[in-house]
C-alpha cells in the first residue's frame, strides 16, 4: 500500500531526550548550589547525570541525591524544577530539512503524551511541518483508543500510514495490529536492532534514514 500519512513520535524521534534530561539536570544542581551556598554545582550535576546515564537509576535520581549527597532541599522541590527548566533541547539540521521535504510531500502528524509536549514544540519550531499535532494529556499511546480515535477523526486509511518512533509498545503495539507500517527509531529506549525485528517494517539510526522506506 503507498504510505499517505506519517506519524511521527515526539520524544527521542524528533530530538535527542537526553537533551531535555541534560537540561533539566543543570537547572536542577543550579539552583540547589545557590539553596545550600555549601553544595557545589557542578558536583550535583555530574552525581545527577551518573545516575542517570551510567547507573541506569532513571525513576530515583533525585532520591538518591538527597539519600547520598545533600537532605537538605524537598524533593519535590527538585522535581518542580526541573519540570519547568528553561528548554535547551534542538533539532539538528538535516532533520529539519528532511521534515521540510516530507511535509510537502506527505500528510504528517505529531502524536506525543510526552511531558511539557507544547512547550517542546514551541520551543524546537516544528510545529509548521505538520498538519496535524495531536497532544493527548489524558489517553496514553500505549492504550488502543489513542490510534482509533485518530483514525477516526482525521479520517485515515491505517494501511496508508506510518509510524515512526523509538518507543516499541507506545508507538507501534497497537498501529501495527491495526495494519499500519512501522519504522522503529533506535537510539532511545533501544539501542541495537531488536531480536523481534520482524514486529516492525524497519528500523532506523538518525531521521534521515527514514528516506529508504518511502
């Protein structure tokens, strides 16, 4: 069937997370360097980003911090913070090109539930390369009603469309049992080509790769 309609993932698809998470590290060991004058910024940002990256400790960063390095600040304190840092997060350029290309060339959609996805968008200026930007705050990717309601209404043909994103069950569980290809972007939550490649219609490095499949 010929591809009509991209669905594109927001997160770790269109830019790289780590980007974010970085971010929001920095603003994080900023702030408590200057809530306890004793701590030093760079220190907090380096145990943070161990934790993070190195250790895989991904959900209890911040209550490691204050178990192993400073009790002093509340974490939901640190979570605040870092929910609201300023962004810092870019798409490189090829894929802003390739976006450019594709957007005069097919009908494409933004399906994020990622956090603070309308800032994100703002933020990267990409909002232009889509037709439709759906944001579901309530209904999660990984629940089948999020893809039948999109196909309902945008009124789309699943067997003309594709999704493209990094995440194996939020987007492509359910698009996949409805007849749609999927194109897994590795780099996110999977790193090296899947045992189970046959449950996808390829896989791709960088966004740009995305050219050998339509």
């Amino acid at each position: 069937m010929k591809i009509k309609t991209l669905i594109f993932d927001l997160d770790d698809t269109l830019y790289d997370y780590d980007q974010y998470v970085r971010g929001g590290f920095r603003c994080v060991a900023k702030k408590i360097s200057k809530y306890n004058n004793e701590f030093d910024e760079k220190e907090a940002y380096e145990f943070m980003c161990r934790e993070y990256f190195r250790r895989g400790n991904r959900s209890r960063v911040f209550q490691s911090f204050l178990a192993n390095v400073d009790a002093s600040c509340k974490i939901e304190r640190m979570v605040d913070w870092y929910n609201n840092h300023d962004l810092l997060i870019q798409i490189d350029d090829d894929s802003i090109q390739l976006l450019h290309q594709l957007s005069n060339e097919y009908n494409t959609v933004l399906l994020t539930d990622g956090r603070r996805a309308s800032h994100k968008i703002e933020h990267l200026g990409i909002s232009h390369f889509f037709d439709t930007i759906v944001i579901n705050e309530e209904t999660s990717k990984k629940q089948k009603d999020c893809y039948v309601r999109l196909i309902s209404e945008l009124d789309l043909n699943p067997c003309h469309c594709m999704t493209v994103g990094d995440d194996p069950i939020f987007d492509h569980l359910w698009p996949k049992k409805m007849g749609m290809q999927c194109i897994l972007k590795l780099g996110g939550i999977i790193h090296e080509p899947p045992r189970d490649l046959y449950k996808y219609d390829g896989y791709i490095h960088k966004l740009t790769d995305l050219n050998y499949f339509i």
